[in-house]
C-alpha cells in the first residue's frame, strides 16, 4: 500500500498541523510521518467531525464505548457509519443506529444524500488495490441503503484479495442476513469464526443466523463462545437468554437475563429483560412454594 508523507497528507486533506497534533495526543491516530490509504480515510472522518464541533475527547470516548458495545470492533470510525447525534458520536452498525455512551437507540436523520457523498468520495486518489482499501470502500457504500449491492460487491473484492479477511466476511454475511439469505450469511459467519476464532463478533452473529434458522442448541454453543471470548458481550447475554427461553429453560435464561441488567442499566432491552427476571422468579417461587405443600 502506498504512503503518504505527513505534509501530503495535510494539503490533501486540507487540514492544518494543529488539528493532525490535536488527533494525535488524543489517540485517535497514530503520530506518523507517513501514512496509509486506510489511515487518510480515518482522517478524512476526523476532519469531518471536527467540522461539526466534536471535540477530540468526545469522539474517543464515544470510539471507546461502540468497542466495548461490539466486541471484536477494532475500530469504529472504518467499521461503521457515523453521524453526530448531540454532542456525542453515534454510529450506524448492522442497521441500527446506536450512541453507544448513552446506551440508545438514536433515530438517524442523516439525507441520503449526504450519506451517498462519503461513498462517492472513498476513493480521493485512485481506484483501490488492496483488501483494505476495498473494506473501506465497502463501508462507506454501505452507510447508503440504495447501495448494498455495491457494498456486496466491494466486500467480494475484498475477500478476493485477502479471503481470511474476517471483518470483510462478517459484514459481507450481515448484507446477506438483512436479506434473508441466511445461507450465504452463516458461510461468511462460519468463514470469519475460522479465519480468526477469537473473534467474539463473529461467533455472536453465526448464533444469530443458527438462531433464526431454528438451530437453537447449535445457537447457544455459539452465544456462549461469544460469551467467553467477551465476558461483557451485553447483546450475547440477551440473545442467549431468548434462545433458552425459547426452548422452556427460563433458569438458565434467568443468569443472562441477571448479565444483561448488570451491562445496561437503561433503555427498551434492559427494561424488557428486568421483566423477564421479575416473571422467572415468580413462576420459580410458585413451583418451589407448590412442590413444598405437596410434601
């Protein structure tokens, strides 16, 4: 991959030292004299947050929460789409849009138009030549609903280039899943688990797949890898919990239900395993207060 020398990358950039050194003592990007494709998209982003008065502590506090809420992300900026919700990032992922400080749901009003223009300018100097210029290049394409098949494609090309490219088989599976080609997905998901088996994502998302497919048991073995690769995997916990209370286990739904309270402490989800926990105990208390009189 070529690279970029530090004063090449301010004027193509349009960007002043001042701002590069800013971004740098805040950890958002690593001090260089010369960086990468990948690196220049990360700081096109930066730029654009910059832009709209997010501060650098900000961005790395809301880049710190989407990876503890995503295990295995690595980093969010190229692994997601991003637009500014308050004072706060917020993220597209897996089509949703999540702050992840806050823990929410956020409703994205970002035009299309607006979304179509950051595919539109992935490519500021030539055409991509490597696995992760093509993965950057599909993420952007994806931020666009009317542009998942180039996403489809670009992920392709992705994975002709490097075809152990886990992040490139998880979302490319992801794109598949959202259109219910659920046979496609779990190839990808299962490529990705063994392309980098520690990867919690990945085993979380084939769960997902095995899970709508009524592969339950073979669900919750996946769950639970997920699980003791990311102990405070919060949306493996949930979707373990559902997958036990589908197959009339609600005491063992009941520990994750616990897990899941104890990783968000607010919103829909949260509110929503709370009443779980409340009605297992209940049923439970009855069973043990029933068994007792028959004694």
């Amino acid at each position: 991959m070529d690279r970029y020398a530090r004063a090449d990358v301010l004027r193509i950039l349009r960007i002043t030292a001042r701002q590069l050194a800013a971004w740098e003592k805040a950890g958002l990007i690593a001090a260089s004299e010369g960086y990468s494709f990948f690196d220049l998209l990360q700081l096109r982003k930066l730029g654009e947050l910059s832009a709209r008065r997010v501060r650098p502590g900000k961005i790395r506090e809301s880049l710190q929460a989407m990876q503890r809420a995503v295990a295995g992300m690595e980093n969010p900026l190229l692994e997601t789409g991003t637009f500014v919700s308050g004072r706060r990032l917020a993220f597209r992922h897996q089509g949703t849009a999540v702050e992840p400080v806050a823990g929410q749901f956020v409703m994205d009003f970002a035009p299309r138009s607006v979304v179509a223009a950051v595919a539109a300018n992935v490519k500021p100097m030539r055409t991509a030549e490597t696995a992760a210029e093509w993965f950057a290049k599909a993420i952007a394409l994806e931020e666009d609903p009317a542009s998942q098949r180039e996403a489809i494609e670009a992920y392709t090309k992705t994975l002709e280039f490097d075809p152990n490219h886990a992040a490139g088989h998880i979302n490319l599976g992801t794109l598949y899943y959202n259109r219910q080609d659920y046979t496609k997905a779990e190839e990808h998901y299962r490529q990705a688990v063994e392309s980098d088996p520690r990867y919690a994502l990945a085993h979380f998302d084939l769960g997902n797949v095995l899970d709508e497919t009524g592969r339950l048991q073979e669900a919750i073995l996946a769950y639970k890898q997920a699980i003791q690769l990311a102990p405070t995997y919060a949306d493996a916990h949930y979707n373990l919990a559902l997958a036990y209370e589908k197959l009339k286990h609600p005491r063992k739904a009941l520990a994750h239900w616990r897990a899941y309270v104890r990783l968000d402490t607010s919103g829909p989800w949260s509110i929503h395993a709370q009443n779980q926990i409340r009605k297992t105990l209940a049923e439970e208390g009855l069973k043990v207060v029933y068994r007792r009189k028959k004694q």
